[in-house]
C-alpha cells in the first residue's frame, strides 16, 4: 500500500494542532515550517566567509577576528568558516524557538525545584563524564586512521570545546531544558545499560539489568550515524569551499576587466556560470549538512527522532556516499563537465543551466531543513520551500542532472566509446536512479510511522516530478 493511500485514512493535523511530545510537553507539530530560515543564515554566512577569507588572503596569510589570530593556515582557516556557519545556524535557530515556543522553551529541572541541587549536579557531572569518554574514543579512533586527517583536526577541537564547555553545558541543559524522554536516548543511558551489562557478565554485580529496547536502539544507529556522515561532510566542505573563496577573487578582480576588454566570449560565460555556480551551492549544502550532523542538542530541537530501522534503507543510502559508491559501475560515466565538449555554446549553455538547476534545487532541499539535516533519521517533517512541491526535491534534482545533462554527454561521445559502453554507461544511469528510488521508498516506510509524516503525504502527493510521480 503506498502511503499516500495510508494517508487518506488518518485524521488531518493542521498547523494549529498541538500533540503530545517529549512527556507531558506539547509542541507545535509543524515546529519545522521555519527550519529554513536558519538554513539561510548558514548560507549567508558561507558565501560572507568566502568573500571575506578571500579579501586578507586567509589561506596563506591566517585570519584573525578582533586582533586575536583564529587561524594560521588553510586548514584551519577552513575549520574557523564551517564553526561560523554552524554559530550563524544555532543562534537563529534558537532565537526562532524561543519566539515560536514561548512559554514551553524553558522547562525546568524537578530535582532543582525540590532543592535537591547536590543530586542534580552528581548527575549531570556523571552524563558529561561519560559523554567525554565516548567523545575520547570516537576521537582516539579517527586518529588511528588517516581517512579523514582534517576531520581529526576538527575532533581535537570539538575535545576541547567540549572538555571545559561540556560541563557548564550539561548543568544549563539539564536544568532549563528537563525533558526525561530525551534522557532515555542520550548517550549516556545507552552506555550506563552497557557498563551494567559488563559487570554483570563478569559477576561483579548480580543485579538484573533491563534489557535493550528501542530507545537503545535509536541512540545506537544515530551515533552511526554521526559518525560515518560527520567526517565526509568536513572533508566534501574542505575540498568544496578553497573553490568559493578562489571564485570570490576570480568575480572582483579578473572577471570585469575580462568583461571590459571584449574578449569575454560566449564559451568563457558557460564554463565561469558552470564553476563558479557550482563551488558556491556545493560549499552551502555541505556546511548546512555539516552542522546537521555535528550539533544535535535539545535546544535546537534536532535531536533524532527514530533511525533508519532496515537494512536495505542503510544499503541504498551507503551506496551513493564513499566509498560504497565505488561498487557501482555507474560511476563510470561521464562527468557533467563532458557537456564542454559540445560545438554548439547554446547547446552548452542549455546544459549549464540545467546542471546549475539541479545543484540549486538540491541545495534548497538541504537549505530547509537547517539544522535538522541527517540521512537516515527522522528530525522532524519539512513542508516548506521545494518539499511543498514533492516529497524528495534532492533526489528529484540529482536524476534531473543525470538525465538531461549526462546522459547527451553519453550519447554524443558514441564515437569514442562504442555503443556498447554507451549502453553500459545507460544502464549505469538507470542502476544509480533505481538506488536513489529505493533511498526515497525506504525513508517513507520508516517516516510513515509518524502520523504528522503521513498528513504530509496527505498535503504533498508527488515523490518526483509534480502530477506525474
């Protein structure tokens, strides 16, 4: 049964409806429709950090912020822009929750209320210690492996923030932000039901333990999760946004004297269009997922709802990400920069655009969420901006590119591969949009199971393409 058809059968919510969440709380359910406007504030953000790291030079000659030297070199230049944006994101987002929340933003610790302040301190330092542990191992682990070494600079910083920050942290949180089923799925409940299972098993305690269940469960796959995505995002960003500034100096000092001496052809127009558009939407997406993944807190209200609960919801998601992607031969074909090739520079500017599109309509998808972004988790339901059009605008667009902009480039390089490769290189094209059909058909079933998600379906009918499918 499809879920639009699942859908038809539950009780409309309308924006105004407020349901039972996180306890005895209520909370607007469609708390999500301004998610976007954090996401805007990081991507201004980004494209200010590009203008301004190109302005004094901040890759080769440092940054400093009031006189205080933040960085001293490329890589951390490019750690200093991704901490920016993710600030830029977390503070809109918690000034729009404390508007739109009001009275139910704060809420405030009952240990603390009945005076029993040693109990609470006792317990809030015990969850920061044990979070500190997991955050050690998680760190001890990527330095051990030379994967992501960028990402293991922006562990040693994330350690030192958390190590002094972590603990006056917790005490806030706990003690304006009480929400008893959130501690049920933080980290350190899991790791607690961990360390009695330990003791038990080697017959230091005899005490029962209670089993795993699936809060257990939830907070195990989202710290896969975080884990796996984390680390690419900060690389994708580190080897993305050196573009963006580059093309910032490229716009302010190259490109009008190229426009004023006419010699600025029509070829140059296409292929500056096509880069630097791309540098630009690419570095915005992926600082906006980088934030998603990396700051999940109760403030925000991001925290993860549920997992991907089936293996195959894990196995076509893994696919199209490094380095799973290399077990697909589609992977073989064409980049879209094989549309350059073309004789005809209209032909190339009608592919440009498209490519350009797709970037952008993939870049809104992610913009939307702000900081809720995540694959494989269910943070809340968008409805906004292109969701309000289909239900999966980003995979919409990567086949809209794919199709209309590889599969010419294919096509016109016949002569050089053969029709039997070009039909390969098709069939590779159909294989990735199968998986990414797949990824769209599995996140439903796993979001069907929240009603606000079904009312959605209800309201937005179309997975892909408006009217058709």
């Amino acid at each position: 049964m499809s879920v639009s058809s699942t859908a038809d059968r539950v009780p409309q919510i309308t924006p105004t409806t407020w349901v039972k969440s996180r306890g005895a709380y209520q909370t607007d359910v469609w708390v999500t429709d301004g998610a976007w406007i954090s996401g805007l504030a990081g991507a201004l953000t980004c494209l200010l950090c590009g203008f301004w790291f190109n302005r004094v030079d901040a890759f080769s000659k440092g940054l400093e912020i009031f006189g205080w030297r933040v960085a001293a070199g490329h890589d951390g230049a490019v750690l200093v822009a991704l901490v920016l944006i993710a600030l830029a994101m977390i503070l809109v987002e918690l000034v729009r929750l404390m508007q739109v929340q009001r009275g139910g933003f704060i809420q405030r610790s009952p240990l603390l209320l009945q005076g029993r302040t040693g109990d609470f301190v006792r317990e809030t330092l015990f969850m920061y210690l044990q979070n500190l542990l997991l955050l050690w191992v998680v760190k001890t682990l990527y330095q051990s492996s030379a994967q992501y070494p960028f990402w293991n600079q922006t562990m040693e910083f994330l350690w030192t923030i958390y190590l002094w920050g972590g603990l006056p942290y917790a005490l806030i949180t706990r003690a304006y932000k009480y929400d008893p089923n959130a501690d049920l799925v933080d980290y350190p409940a899991l790791l607690t039901k961990l360390f009695r299972y330990a003791i038990s098993a080697f017959g230091v305690s005899r005490q029962p333990v209670a089993p795993f269940d699936n809060n257990d469960k939830k907070t195990a796959l989202g710290f896969l999760i975080k884990i796996f995505f984390a680390p690419m995002m900060t690389l994708f960003f580190l080897n993305q946004f050196p573009s963006l500034v580059r093309n910032f100096g490229y716009i302010i000092d190259h490109l009008p004297g190229k426009v004023a001496s006419g010699q600025y052809t029509h070829q140059d127009f296409n292929k500056d269009f096509y880069n630097i558009g791309k540098s630009f939407l690419l570095s915005i997406d992926v600082a906006l997922a980088w934030c998603g993944y990396v700051f999940t807190s109760r403030w925000l209200d991001n925290r993860t709802q549920s997992a991907e609960p089936t293996l195959l919801g894990w196995s076509v998601c893994l696919l199209s990400y490094p380095p799973f992607q290399l077990l697909g031969l589609y992977f073989a074909y064409p980049a879209e920069s094989a549309i350059f090739q073309y004789d005809n520079p209209w032909a190339i500017s009608l592919f440009v655009v498209l490519a350009i599109l797709s970037y952008f309509i993939y870049m809104c998808a992610t913009l939307y969420f702000g900081v809720r972004f995540s694959n494989l988790t269910h943070r809340g339901v968008i409805r906004k901006g292109p969701f309000a059009i289909v239900r999966h605008p980003a995979y919409a667009s990567k086949n809209l590119s794919w199709w209309l902009v590889i599969l010419p480039a294919i096509v016109m390089n016949i002569q050089n591969t053969g029709y039997l490769m070009a039909a390969v290189l098709t069939i590779g094209l159909a294989v990735q949009t199968w998986v990414y059909y797949m990824r769209a058909i599995t996140e439903e079933r796993h979001l069907s199971a929240d009603p606000v998600y079904l009312e959605y379906c209800r309201q937005v009918k179309y997975r892909f393409i408006p009217g058709v499918i």
